[in-house]
C-alpha cells in the first residue's frame, strides 16, 4: 500500500485498461492510461468505453466531491464487493464498507464485516464485464438500491473522491487487470493447501498433543494444528503461558515430527501493564509506538480487548511496523510456521469484553496515526489498519526467514490484503445459512482480487449437529483455505465428534482434497502469476450465460472442475446446471451435454457432485497424510476428451516451501491429449523426482 499523507489502494500506476476518475479538490479527472479504454465527457457527463467500444460506464457525474453518480442499467448484474453476507448478485443494496468485528450476528441484511474492499464487477446482458474499484481506505459507500432512477452511487468519506474504471470484456482480465493494480497473492508454502484444525479452547499443551495423535490415528489427512490465544501468558500477545505451554519449541518440535505445522493467534492489542514485566508493551512504551487518545494526546488510546485494557500499535509509522513484525522472532524462533492475526480491525470494546453489557467500539475517528509532519485521523485510514499490521508480519517473516514462504492469515483487511495474508470470514455460526452463505461469500471475495479465503468449517459459534458438519466438511473440503475452527463453549467438531459414519465422511472428503493437491497447487501458481481466483463463480467463465451468472449455489475450482454442494438439511439429491460444453460426472461416471440440468445424487455418505469439464486433463496424486509426507509418486492424469477428442492441462511444481521459484526454480508442464496420444512439454528449472505416470482416460 502506497503511503503519502494519504494511503491509497494502488501499489503501481494504473495499467492497460483502466481509468482513474476523481472529483474534489486539487485532482483533475479523469487520468488517461491507453488506447484500451477511452473517456469521453457529453451533456449528461462522462461515458467510458473500452477497445471494441462496448459501454462500460455512462452519464457519470459527480455529486459534491464525495460522490460521484454513474448509470446503472437495467439488465446489468453486479458481483464482488468483497467480504458480503447474501446471495452472490448485489444488485438492489447499499454496501458500506468499514472493518467491524461483527461477532453476533451475520444475516442477509448484516452490511459492514471484517474486509473491506470497495469493488464490483458488473456484467452487463450479453455477458460484457467491467469493473470499478473505489481508491479509499476511509468509510465508503456502494449504493446499487436506486433500482427506479437506475443511478448508482460512489461515496468515500474524504476530501476527495479516487475511483478506477476497469476495463473487461471477460471477468478474468477484469480480475487480472484489478490485481495488477492492487497486487497479487504470493504462492504460500504447499503445505497451506492442507488441512487446518483449530479450536479456541485447546486449552493446554496435552489438549494439543491429542488432538494432533487423534487426527493421526484416525486417519484425517491434515497439516496445521493452531493454538488460539489459550496458548499466551494472560492472553498478552507474543507470549508463552509458563503453566500450559511450558516447553513450545519442544511441542513443535514433536509435532513436525508427525508432519504438522504450528499456528499461533497474534492479537493487536497490547495488554497495559504500567507497572512493567511486560517486554512488548516495556518496549512499546519507551519507544512510543502506541497511538495517543485524541481528548488528552499525553494519555495513551486505551480500549478493552482480551487482556483487560490494551494499547494500539501506530502501523501507519514504517517504523512501528518493523517494531512489531520483530516480535515475531518470539514465535518462529520455537518453530512456529503459521501466525493469525485476529482481533485486527481493529476490535475495541469500552467494558470488559466477557461484560455482556458492553459493546464494541472504534476508536475515535480523531486518532491521529502516523509520522510526525504526515499524520492521518483514523477516520482516513480505519480500514487499512489490518492490511498494515499484515504488511508487518508478512515483511518481517521475509527479513526473519528470507528462504521461507510466509503463512499469515488474518481476519480484517481492505483491498490488497491479499499481497500479504490469506483470510478467512471471521465468527460464523454453526447454522445451514451459513454453510450456504460461504459459496457466494468466498466466490465474492475472490472475485475482489482475494483468492485465499475460507470459512470456518462446521461454524465457529454454535454447536454443529452430524449432518451439518458432514455436509461442511463435503463443501469445505474444497475451500481455497480449508481450516475448521470452533468457540470455546460450542459443541464439539472434530471430524469423530459424531462416531464413525462422520467420520468417514470427512476423512473421504479431505483424502479427495489432498489427491486433487497437484492441480489445486497448479491453480495457486496461476492466481500468484495473474490474480486469477481458485475457487470461481461459473460467470467468471461463462458471463454470457444467464443461467450460469447467477448460481450462487454452484462453484468453479479452477476452469475445470465444477461443485454443487449440499446445503440444506435432508437432502439426498440436488439439481445442478451445468453450462455449455461436455461435462463428466467426477464419482457417477454419467456424460452431460450443456447447458443443462440435472438431478443428481448426494446421499451423505457418499460423495458431493462434482463435475470434470471435457476437454480437460486433471492431474492428481496418492493419498497422503499430510502434504509433505511423500513426493508426487505416482502422478496420475485423468483425461476428459471433449467432443472432438482432445484435452489439455497443467502442472506447476517446484519445492513447496522456499522462495527459488521466485529464480524460476519451477517446472511448468503442459499435457495435451490428441489422436489417442498423450504429450508433456516442461520448462523451468525444477527437476522433479523420477516417478510413475499414471493415464486414466474416460
């Protein structure tokens, strides 16, 4: 994130295709890129178009200099928006976007959460794709309600108003065009792309250990195990419980023995402990790193958070950033491979937060954040707090450890968080809706240029009864992010929590995610080179299907695999539309022209829908453990001929855990099947080792 007196979302000039746009005071508008998009101003204002002179945007005007008003066409359908509850098109409501821990309730009307990310792609009726991104990490506005003027709205709530018309026509160079401008994930370690377990309520080290020889012995392919703030000294972050976690480098070290990595939560408030022996906030103090309250600036910000009252790092000061990504040597020093920054948008509260009187709480919109001579109020940067505070971990993991991949996740963030952390979508409840709102939650979030997301598996507040969590785990299983977490007083949700037959249910459906591994990790290399989702709505390639656009309830993994997961109690069978093309049952072996419908079976044992696009060679790998347990041996390609026998497909593979591929240390290949014959091309400098290759035609 670009820092001037003002923060902007930009991390480079806008590219090919894309216009910026402002109104206010001291930016003239619009700023020009090339001959990819075009601005031209009329009588009823500003009209962009792109190279083939589709329509993109029409009657622009501003409205003040916060607000700026463009035409919102009648057969035009609206995406993205980042972290949303509801159904995946967006059209007809006000979104507001401002980081807020919202840990009670997340409903269909529910507005502002944990991202913030001001952007929607829009496509129009014959399926011709922009996009618009607001260049604010203030309080902003996307108004799609005023569904009778067709007008929607942009609103930010400064001086002036930044906003990037992004130019398509397909949702793919939208989305890569988009993270051109905001950045792009950088590939995690491979084993991220496991399984991770988690609970709040682990409470000591022997909870630790069974749990991790009950995944084991049962048989849970998994690969990180997290420690939530259980594991800390009175809940005071980078800090090891003497009581509970008396020896951690040795808990980790026994872990990684069976083939986990550790995870540990970093809390952002720093417990206030004015009477000393706390090096973090000792440290903090002397150096002057925590933000001061507005109403008496000698006084320190001070809120309620886990610890009891709590201190606030500056990050917009680079050097209060380097401050606190040096605490983390506490934690990857044990061995420590995963850290989770929770609590970061930041969560504040005026009582104590097990108070139940007590409510959450910004702070004041008057904070001053920042250097001397370019201070910022919070009210400028509020969204962008957790996005800096990633930023920190994520470039002290690379000064700390600069032949290591980092893994960061992290609950809050605004556009760009991607560049730093993975996310997941915060406190969800143990309820369908929820299963249900995490299709188009995460579709959403990729969309927005967020491509490693996940939900918490089996919810994390509520208790999550047998065929709910089967269900999950069947959805979840193919998650971008693939974590299960749960509260401290909810029910129990590990994968035998409810005997056998759930047990196997789940065990199958990660033991399919782990097998897919060579072509989800294919797919991760993709996003990091072109910003492209893993997980897809079927308009991101079939915009001009009207059936296809708005399947909330259907997802993408890659181009070639297409999910319909279960979502509602009961049901043994589900409709699935499947769009143009050839499609091959993955598990019942049945072939389907589209665009169809079909009707397809979901018993809950066995396995959810899921469909093979013809034309396309999914590579696969044996059952594993856990990622690293052994190498790709044998490689199996599963080939899907299309209507004229042919099919093509990749494979990414480098190391899986340091930064040489960034040297061109990789090995590319690609496999194309033709006239009955299968051939390979590689390049890179990645030597795999020698193994059997396996050729399963169907």
């Amino acid at each position: 994130m670009a820092r001037t007196a003002r923060l902007t979302v930009a991390v480079r000039p806008a590219g090919a295709g894309v216009v910026r746009i402002a109104c206010g005071r001291g930016d003239a508008s619009p700023h020009l890129t090339d001959d990819a998009i075009s601005v031209r101003s009329g009588a009823s204002g500003l009209t962009v178009r792109d190279a083939d002179g589709n329509v993109l945007c029409e009657a622009g005007q501003p409205r003040g200099e916060r607000a700026w008003v463009w035409r919102m066409p009648a057969g035009t359908q609206y995406f993205g928006l980042g972290e949303r509850t509801g159904l995946l098109e967006k059209k007809g409501g006000r979104y507001t976007f401002w980081n807020t821990d919202e840990h009670k309730h997340q409903g269909p009307e529910s507005d502002s959460l944990y991202q913030s990310i001001p952007f929607f792609l829009a496509v129009d009726g014959g399926g011709v794709c922009h996009g618009v991104l607001i260049d604010s990490v203030a309080r902003s506005v996307i108004d799609l309600s005023n569904l009778h003027s067709e007008r929607l709205m942009l609103h930010a709530e400064e001086a002036v108003l930044r906003h990037y018309v992004i130019a398509g026509p397909t949702p793919d160079l939208v989305v890569r065009r988009l993270t051109e401008l905001t950045g792009r994930m950088p590939l995690p370690p491979k084993w991220a792309l496991g399984y991770h377990h988690t609970r709040w309520g682990y409470r000591d080290e022997s909870d630790i250990r069974r749990v991790a020889q009950r995944l084991r012995a049962e048989g849970v392919p998994s690969d990180g195990v997290y420690l939530d703030i259980d594991h800390q000294d009175e809940f005071r972050t980078f800090t090891w419980s003497p009581k509970r976690f008396p020896d951690p480098a040795r808990l980790v070290a026994d872990l990684g023995e069976a083939g986990f990595k550790i995870g540990v939560t970093v809390n952002v408030g720093v417990k206030y402990q004015p009477e000393g022996g706390y090096e973090v906030f000792d440290d903090g103090l002397r150096r002057d790193v925590f933000l001061r309250d507005p109403a008496a600036p000698h006084k320190l910000l001070l809120r309620h958070v886990w610890p009891g009252l709590c201190a606030f790092p500056d990050f917009v000061r680079a050097d209060v950033r380097d401050w606190w990504g040096g605490w983390y040597e506490r934690l990857l020093s044990v061995g420590v491979q995963a850290v989770v920054n929770d609590m970061n948008e930041p969560a504040m509260h005026g009582l104590p937060i097990r108070d139940e009187s007590g409510t959450a709480i910004d702070a004041p919109p008057e904070t001053l954040h920042g250097p001397a001579g370019a201070q910022v109020p919070h009210a400028l940067i509020h969204n962008a707090y957790a996005t800096l505070e990633a930023e920190a971990a994520s470039s002290a993991w690379r000064r700390l450890r600069p032949h290591t991949r980092p893994m960061v996740l992290s609950r809050a963030g605004s556009t760009g968080i991607q560049r730093y952390a993975a996310v997941w979508t915060g406190d969800n409840l143990s309820v369908w809706e929820h299963l249900e709102m995490s299709v188009p939650q995460l579709l959403n979030l990729g969309l927005s240029g967020v491509a490693f997301c996940g939900a918490d598996i089996g919810g994390f507040f509520g208790n999550c009864g047998p065929e709910l969590l089967t269900r999950w785990y069947q959805w979840g299983a193919w998650y971008p992010l693939a974590r299960a977490n749960n509260a401290e007083n909810a029910g129990e949700h590990e994968p035998w929590s409810w005997g056998p037959l759930v047990l196997d249910a789940c065990r199958r459906a990660l033991r399919r995610r782990y097998r897919l591994l060579p072509y989800t990790y294919t797919l991760f290399a993709e996003c990091a080179r072109t910003g492209a989702p893993i997980l897809r709505p079927l308009l991101y390639h079939y915009p001009g299907d009207p059936q296809a656009r708005l399947r909330g309830d259907e997802a993408l993994l890659g181009r070639d695999l297409l999910l319909a997961p279960v979502l509602r109690p009961g049901r043994l069978t589900r409709e699935v539309y499947l769009p143009a093309g050839r499609w091959y049952g993955l598990h019942d072996h049945t072939v389907h022209d589209g665009p169809c419908t079909v009707i397809a079976d979901a018993p809950l044992d066995g396995e959810m829908p899921v469909y093979a696009r013809a034309g396309a060679i999914i590579p696969a790998g044996p059952d594993l453990a856990y990622v690293d347990e052994k190498p790709l041996d044998p490689l199996t390609l599963h080939v899907f001929p299309d209507e004229r026998g042919e099919a093509e497909g990749a494979l990414y593979e480098d190391d899986g855990s340091t930064m040489s591929h960034m040297d061109d240390d990789c090995a590319r290949t690609a496999f194309r099947y033709t006239a009955g014959e299968l051939t390979a091309r590689t390049t890179g400098r990645f030597k795999p080792a020698a193994r059997r290759t396996i050729v399963k035609l169907v």
